[in-house]
C-alpha cells in the first residue's frame, strides 16, 4: 500500500483552510502547509514566536536569520505582515482570534483529547511550548500527522498513554491514510486518501472507525 508523503497530507490539509482565515501553523511537518496555501484566500499565518502574516519557508541562499518561525526555520513575510511581542502572541492564542491551529501529534483519542509533547520518556526535559495555549484558545485544531508511528503502533487510540496536551480539543485529524473527523461518537473516516479497505484501515486503528 502506497501512503501519502508529507507534502501531500500538508496539501490536502491545506484545501480544507478557509478562505481569510486567521491559522496558526506548528513546528515540524504542519510547517509543509504555508507551501500549499492560494495567495488569493488571503489566509493570514500566525507563529507563536510573533508573526502575523507568515509566508512559505525559503530556500538557504535567501533565508533571513532573523526571520524564522517557531521551530527556528527560516521563512517569508507577506505584503503587511507584523512582528510582535511575545506576550502579544500569547494573548492572540489564548484569547480565542485563531479560528485554526495545525499541529502535529503523536497521539489523538476517540474523545479529541491530544497528546502531542512528550513520548513520556524518563528524564525527557519538558518542551510542551505553546501547545497546551493553542489546544484550547484557537476555535479548530487540525492535526497533522501519520497514521502510525515508526514502529507500526497506531496514533489513532481509545485513550492516550502519553501525556495529554488539550482535552477533548481536536477537530479533525489528516493523516497519510485518511482524513477523521472527531464526533461525538467517536472517529469518523470523512475520506480515505489511499487505495485501502475499510477494514485495512481499521487495523492500523487503536479505536473504532465509523464509516459513511
């Protein structure tokens, strides 16, 4: 079976942003999306760092060391784009103005809740960030992320093992199999993005999936 690399799972994420949007946009693979964006939605790109009005990631020969993102990758300013402080960030995030944040995740539960900054490892030194802040302040999470881990365990689960970033938060989640939708009811397979079976896609599953 074929997945979707990471460029096409940001690609397909990136169709379901709407037009005018105020998003913010993790570090790691969600960075892939700011590629796949139409200029004329006018979808204004937010890092927790201070940017509003964030362009694509940029090449070595042009990248500007003092413009970068959240993970330290250098990237663009769009046409009116603004740099602030970081309280001003975290006041954006926290006070409910992003209608949308992409992160990435390594695992989601059947309820929304995300695990998504530490594999719970002993001694690991604590690196949540901004995570827990954009969980909960912006209207929509996306999660981007596949749809097992490198071992072959699936992310997609009842209840998460590792430490939990947000409760019951996430909206949606894409991943190189499939997009899922969180319900009420639980995981909802909204499109199948790879020649898979309904019970293929089930076993790579920790949790029931719901089909149309």
């Amino acid at each position: 079976m074929k997945k979707l690399t990471r460029n096409q799972m940001a690609a397909r994420l990136a169709k379901d942003i709407a037009p005018g949007s105020y998003v913010n946009i993790g570090i790691g693979m969600p960075t892939l999306v700011a590629n796949y964006l139409d200029p004329a939605d006018e979808i204004l790109l937010h890092s927790e760092n201070g940017i509003l009005g964030m362009g694509p990631e940029v090449g070595a020969e042009e990248a500007d060391p003092e413009l970068i993102n959240a993970g330290k990758t250098p990237v663009t300013l769009l046409t009116g784009g603004s740099f602030f402080h970081h309280v001003d960030s975290f006041a954006i995030m926290r006070g409910g103005h992003l209608d949308l944040c992409v992160m990435g995740g390594m695992q989601v539960a059947a309820n929304g809740d995300l695990a998504n900054w530490s594999l719970g490892r002993a001694g690991e030194p604590p690196a949540v960030g901004g995570a827990m802040d954009l969980a909960v302040g912006a209207k929509k999470v996306y999660i981007l992320m596949e749809h097992n881990a490198k071992d072959g365990t699936p992310k997609l689960v009842e209840q998460c093992s590792l430490p939990v970033t947000g409760l019951g938060v996430v909206h949606s989640i894409y991943t190189d199999l499939a997009v899922i939708d969180v319900t009420p009811q639980g995981f909802k397979v909204r499109e199948k993005l790879v020649d898979i079976t309904n019970e293929e896609l089930q076993k790579l599953t920790a949790a029931p999936l719901s089909f149309d």
